[in-house]
C-alpha cells in the first residue's frame, strides 16, 4: 500500500495545531502533526498504545505526570490510558504510531 503525502487531507484542529492520517490498516495507524511555536496538546489518554517520533521542533511533553524536554530524533512511549499532552517550545512535526487504530480520527 502506498500512501502519497500530498493525496492525504489535512485536519485543522485549531490553535495552532494540524493532523494528517498518514496510513492505516490492521491494527496499526500514522499519523503527523504540526505544531506552530506555544501551541499545546492537551493532557488526555486513550485506550491505544502510541509511539511519537520528533520529527523537527523542541516540545515539553508531560507522561504519567512527568515533564521533559524533547527534539528531533527522540521517541516517546505512551501506555494504554496513561495522561500525556505537550507544549510546543519550538514550531515541529510529530509522527504518531498507535495500535489498534484510532477510529476516532478516521470520522472525519
């Protein structure tokens, strides 16, 4: 399966942040998304287990109650219904991996 970054539409979910569902299919998902400067992704969590990449920017990322600083190349790990959220320090793009697939983001 091919996935061209271009034919993948682009979700505006506001105060500076963007979501693209990159690919799906089984039980896995990637998924991008863009943060300008300051912009927050609120604490929540989700029954999914989910990778982060950093693909570019610096982020304050908050896992299970504990803060650190990220950048390029880091990884982050996020259990199933553990609270994580970011503050974006430096405008980025993430890629998200879960498993199974959000079919939350797939209603759109």
């Amino acid at each position: 399966m091919f996935i061209y970054h271009k034919e993948r539409p682009l979700e505006d979910l506001g105060n500076g942040v963007t979501r693209r569902v990159l690919a799906y299919g089984g039980t896995m998902m990637a998924v991008e998304v863009c943060f300008k400067k300051d912009a927050i992704g609120p604490l929540h969590h989700h029954p999914h287990e989910q990778l982060t990449y950093v693909l570019s920017g610096r982020f304050a990322f908050t896992i299970d109650g504990e803060t650190r600083e990220v950048g390029a190349g880091d990884t982050l790990y996020k259990a199933p219904d553990v609270v994580h959220g970011c503050v974006c320090l430096e405008a980025g793009v993430l890629l998200d991996t879960f498993t199974p697939q959000r079919e939350d983001f797939l209603a759109i």
